[in-house]
C-alpha cells in the first residue's frame, strides 16, 4: 500500500508536495485575463509576488524561524512558494530573507526546484522586508530579470494554504480599486487597555474584521505608499493596506478570504498544518497483492471495506506473481526505505484468507484458529485491515515504514 | 510497549484523561486563600464556574457542536471539564447546553465520571446562556445543591487547555477588582469596514489586544450586569468584561495569558488540540520484555537511545520469564485489544539481536542476515527500535494496536 502526492511534478524530490484543492487553475487564468480586461493579441497582466520571510518566529516557542519549520520534513515556506507557483499567472516571486538565513533558502529552492523566486535580503521590520521586496521589481538593474509588474501580491511565508481563487479576488479588486486584501471575521473580541492594565474599552466584534493576507496593489500605488511612509510607519506600522490609505488615499477593497488563511503562529498551528498537508497528500493508495490470480477479488473486498471508511482514490491493484514467495515479503523493508526517498509509503498488510498464498512460517502464526466459517473470518480481516490501512494513511507515519502488519 | 495517562484517576474509563502540566495544585490553592485574605479557622473564598456550551460550532463546518466533537474519542467539552474540576477550591461547575444535547451531556458527564458538575438550559446566544448558568447560582432553589458563590468564573467550553495558575489569576484579580479576564496580543491586524466593503481606518494593533477566556467577577457585580442590559447586549453583546463596565462601572483588571488559551474554532483547531493531547498524555512508556535475564542490558541500552529521542518517562521494566515462547507474542493482539479499554496501547517490537530468545520462525525471518559485526546490528535495530517507539508515541495510533513491529 501507498500513499502518494496526486499530481506531483516532481517525482523523484523527498517531502510532501501539495496539489491544488479546488482545480481552479485554467478557469481562474481565464478570469483573469478577462478581468484585467485583456483582449486577444494583448499583452495580460503582470502580476508579481513578494514575500517577507525575515521574521524570527518568536512566538513558536521554538528556536528555528517558523517559516524554516518542518512539517513532514519540508519546511514550511516551501508549501507556500508551491502554493504561490503552481498559480500560472504569478510571473515573480520574490522572498525577502534575513542574511542568515540566505543560504537555508537557497537551498530550499534548489532542493525542492523552486522557480521563478528571487530573493531579497530582509529589513529589520515586516514593511522594511517588503519594501526590499519592492524596490528589487521597480528599479531596472543591470542583469536582474524582474521587471516591474502591474499588480503585485503580498504574502506571508507563514500561510501555506492560500488557493488560486482569493489570489485572483485580490488582485482583480487590486486593478479595480488600486489596492485589496483578504479579511476574516474575528474569532475573539478585541480590547483596548488602559495605561494601567485595566479594560479601557471594547470594539463590537460584529463591526470589525481581522486582516489577513494575500494583499494585491497597483504596483504604482503600494510602493508610492512606502516611498512617502515615515521611519516610524516602517518600524512600528503592521498594515500595508493602511499605507496605500494613509499615503495615497487609496481605499482597499476588502475580500471574504476562507479559513485555510489562517497564519502559523505558534506551535499549535505547525501541528494542525501538519494535519492538513497529510490530509490533502494521503488522497491515493496504491494496493500490490501478493495473491493467486483468482483471488485478486479479495483486494476489491478490501477496496468496499475501504470506500465506507476514507476518502481516498484507489490508484492501482498490482498482483505480484505467485512464484514470489513470503521471503521476499520480507524484503519490503528494503523497497520501503528506496521508495521513501519518492515520498511513497509502503508498508506490508497480511489479510487473513486460508486460500491466500502464504508461506507456511507465517501461515501457521496467523491463521492456526481458521475451522470454520471462512467468510465470517474473511470479512472480519478485511475490516481490520480497512481500520489499519485507514489508520496509516491518517498518520503518514514514516517511523513504520516497511513493516509487515496483520489483519 | 505502553504509553499510559500519567496520575489517572480513572484507570476504567476510556479516553485520555490529562494532567496538570504545571503541577501547581497545592502552590496556586495555598495563595488563594492567602490572595482572599482568609486566614486559618475562617472560610475560604467560594469560587464557581460557569461554562456556555449551547453554541452550534457553525463554523467548524462539522454537523456536530464543536464542543461535542471528539479528540481521540473523548468530546472535547470533557477535557475543559476535567481541566476545572482538577482544580479543588472551584466547587460548582455549571454548564449550559441546548434542550436537544442535555442527553448527551449527562451520558459524558457519567461515561467520564464528572463531579461537581450542574446542568442548566442555554439561551439562543452565549450571553444568555451565560445568564442562566448565573441564576441558577443565584437563586436559592428548593433542592438545589448550588450556593451563591464569592467569585464566578467563565470559561468556554472549547477551551480545553486552561491551567489552574491562569484561573487563580483572574479570580485573585477578580477579588481585587471585582472583574477580571484573560488577553493575548493580537496575531492580526485589526480593520474596520465601510459600508461599502472597503478599508475604512485600521487600528493600531500594539494598542489592542485579543479578550480571551477564562475570566471571573465577583458575583454580585456580573449577576447586577446582566440582570441590568438590555436585550441588545444580550443577542448581539460578545464582551462579559464590557456589561461589568458598562452596567456596574468596574474596570476589568487584565491578565496576560498563555497561548494555550485559544479558543477551539475551526477544523484545524481540533487537529491542533489532537496534537497537543497526544503530545500530554504520552508521556510514559513501559518496556515489557520477552528475553533471557541476562540480556536485560538490551533493554537500558533501548532506554538509552530512547531519552535521546523522547521526553517520555519510563515507568517501568518487565521481564517475561523466558518459558514464555513467541508464541505467546502473538497473542499481543488480544492482549491489546483488552487493555485498550483501560487507555494503554500496546505494540509488539522485536529487537534483533542474536541471543535474543527467539522462535526458529520467525528469528530465520528477521536475522537471516546476522554473520558478523553484532554489536553495530544491535546498536542499528536499537536506533530503529527508538525511531519506531518514538512514531508510536507521537502518532498514539489506536489501529496498529497489538501488531509486531521489527526493529
């Protein structure tokens, strides 16, 4: 059995990779054109994308920046250029990173085939990083390849889960309005404190919103915006849509944004990214019998067993020849860590079936009570091992990879 | 191999059951009584709590209530529960659930073995849910077991990780200030829309803070608050801390709190909290092993790989005598199967190692290639060993129980 990214185009890299959820992308590209008012023979919009990823990340509780975090082993900027790639469109990425960490994410890029990203040395503050990330796209330097885009996003590194679908609201409304961003509503009320730590006020949760990213401007407007903006807007300022406000009277147009928004701030969201991006890449298994050919009807018992309990894609039934005996079985542990290295996990099953090809070692420890009632025994296997297969695909348990469970 | 809840009281019962992470019990109890200025011969400060649980998780986007969804089989609501009763000086526990989920309270509330725990009907929003929990404290009922209480207590049923020294804190401030509540920085920035769905001015968000849970009063002022608003406050209000300032002008004192504090809300909230449960409550193992006495070192030089890798305590080492043959193990399955009702998993692991006592079958399997060089095969399947038990653990997978796992 395995699990395997659906849709990955890169095979042969490890770590998880992360397909679109909504299979948006033809259809968004076509809005786009046409929303950016585009005709045929004409030029469409350029769109860029910078990221600030200069933070430390100290409210994770842990020592390496959070967007450098690994979540089954990749780091978490990864599923967010991934996410931010995959959108056609999207002509430059460029990430602004600390110059410690310059060479962490160069080889993140190498080693997950990262393109179109340049990257920007980080500022000291949030809107420093992304005026670096700014000035990189206007300015037309010798032997750089950015040019100056119409509309560009602002992303955070740390929000892995942005889909194609409020990238093209934002920067739709970004081209109508002249600057856009996602909102959510809150979750908490929000306070205001007085001088001595005591309730000052409290906001009408209903009124307010919680801005989240991505963000889309005119080009023109957001980086007028930081080019007036004061050191201690640069310094203290949280909110790029209340510099294109502030600085060239821009309105932004709010976005309904979806909860995937959401940012990983502490260690709590690592956990629950994880989930997700197991959730979203344990979609298809792949069941290899080692059985006789006539009862290869077992695996699709096992296949209905399975369908009531996951929502999984059955990608193939391989039956291994009867010639292989369950020595070689024993060899998966083997085959297991060299498919590792695709991102396959493979682990062994053994479903208790007196008819099944079984070497006699190993026949007489599982099925020494088989008397009667087959069908009864049979069904029963099958349900455990749907409870074992549903179980490994849920985890994405790599520590049990190769080992030979029994149903 | 067993990963155990550390001080259960109730070994019987299934589902995790979680400790107090900080141990602060007796501390926090003895500097509340000081904190309320009782002193030795006199009664100690009568604290209770109240907890809404009526809301309908709309925006889980799971057809059960989010205070009903289970983690790891146990509701969610009854790890909040479990978290205030293993606080001694809170003595009434009163939450408030819809008509239609009344049944499913109480069969958790004995399934679990909840105490001090009273039901009253939620109103159609959380204020007013809250307002019954709060007469029926009030009110000197015929056959009531509830006495009106100095200080009350709120929390949210959805936020299971609340700590007894943040408790301590709000009902200390509370006494003090007669309302008291929990805040965190805001991870947003915070906006305000115009009517026509566009940026209207946003706020600072150094100045603003998130008004978390739990929070206390002293009952008079709350019950005076509540007993005074208006039918707005109670339908649209979200802010308990704004009707103590409003109605009884008391300014709430603020407490800084943990991020554990969060308030279970989306899907990815319950995956975040699976995480840190299985996080808290694996956190001992015991090593049951099947070898000959003498090769007893096997299993400290497994302990020692192991701290290493994990921050688990080992509770214990067993020697099954060596009469026992494999074919014993294989009766694990059943063994696990049994012992899973008491909340103990149990996985079978074969370290290879020569002198091992191991069954011809299956030591032929496992150590067929064993010629030369013992002591790096060891210390090779110890470190397997070690990368296996520390999957288990984190995983706490309920479906590979009673496998063998080689190492």
């Amino acid at each position: 059995m395995e699990a395997a990214p659906p849709g990955s185009s890169r095979p042969t890299e490890p770590g998880p990779c992360l397909s679109g959820q909504r299979g948006a992308d033809h259809a968004a590209s076509a809005s786009l054109q046409s929303a950016a008012g585009t005709e045929p023979g004409r030029h469409p919009l350029a769109v860029a994308a910078v990221l600030p990823a200069g933070g430390c990340g100290e409210r994770m509780g842990v020592p390496t920046p959070k967007q450098f975090c690994p979540i089954l082993e990749r780091p978490l900027i990864s599923y967010t250029l991934q996410a931010l790639e995959r959108v056609c469109w999207i002509k430059d990425i460029v990430v602004a990173v600390t110059g410690e960490n310059m060479e962490v994410m160069k080889s993140i890029i190498q080693k997950y085939q990262h393109k179109r990203i340049s990257l920007v040395e980080a500022g000291v503050t949030r809107h420093r990083s992304i005026f670096n990330g700014l000035k990189a796209l206007a300015e037309d330097q010798i032997n750089s390849k950015l040019s100056k885009p119409e509309v560009v996003i602002i992303h955070d590194a740390v929000r892995p889960f942005v889909e194609e679908d409020v990238l093209l609201k934002v920067v739709t409304a970004a081209k109508e309005h002249g600057a856009a961003g996602a909102i959510r509503p809150l979750v908490s009320t929000v306070i205001s404190p007085s001088a001595d730590g005591c309730l000052d006020y409290s906001l009408e949760r209903a009124r307010h919103r919680a801005s989240e990213m991505p963000q889309a401007f005119l080009f023109d407007v957001i980086y007028e915006a930081y080019q007036q903006c004061s050191d201690y807007d640069l310094e203290f300022g949280t909110e790029c849509l209340q510099l294109a406000l502030k600085y060239c009277c821009t309105k932004a147009k709010l976005v309904e944004g979806s909860p995937d928004l959401w940012k990983v701030t502490y260690k709590r969201d690592l956990y629950a990214a994880e989930s997700i991006i197991k959730e979203r890449i344990s979609q298809e298994i792949c069941v290899v019998m080692d059985t006789k050919e006539d009862n290869k009807h077992i695996g699709h018992l096992l296949e209905e067993v399975l369908k009531s309990e996951l929502n999984v894609h059955f990608l193939d039934f391989k039956l291994v020849p009867p010639s292989q005996k369950m020595e070689n079985l024993m060899k998966i542990r083997e085959f297991a860590k060299e498919v590792k290295e695709r991102n396959i996990l493979l682990y062994g099953l053994l479903i208790s079936y007196p008819q099944c090809l079984l070497p006699s070692t190993l026949e007489k420890l599982v099925i020494s009570p088989w008397t009667s009632n087959d069908d009864q025994k049979l069904q029963e296997s099958l349900r455990q091992g749907a409870i074992i297969i549903a179980s490994l695909i849920k985890e994405r348990n790599s520590g049990l990879i190769g080992q030979l469970l029994i149903a």
